[in-house]
C-alpha cells in the first residue's frame, strides 16, 4: 500500500457533474524524470461531486 501523502490529488469536472481526479507522485529532491516515465494517473470513470471523486483517486492509491 502506498503512502498517500507521497501523492498529489488534483479533481476536476470534466463535464456538468461528472467529476475525474488526476494522481501524481510528490517528486523529491533529485528526482529525474525520465520521457517514458508515467507521470500522472487520472480515476478511470467519472463520479457524482468531487468529493467522490477524491475518494475514488484515494482507493487507487491505496492499489499502489
């Protein structure tokens, strides 16, 4: 299980009430970013309000 505080949660409303949270890994200091690398993870279906959809990126952390 991932720590979830070594991820950025970003939501947004894709259209009128359909919400979608992006993940993204906190970089640390000396972290290299390589052109292949995976950078974000957007929650694959849409939910109701944004707090679900904070709730759905936070149940995919946890996958981590």
């Amino acid at each position: 299980m991932a720590d979830i505080s070594k991820f950025s949660i970003v939501t947004y409303e894709r259209k009128p009430g359909r919400w979608r949270a992006a993940i993204t890994r906190k970089a640390s200091s000396g972290d290299v970013v390589r052109g292949e690398e995976v950078r974000s993870v957007v929650t694959p279906d849409d939910d109701a309000s944004e707090p679900d959809a904070e709730l759905a990126a936070r149940k995919l952390i946890s996958k981590f």
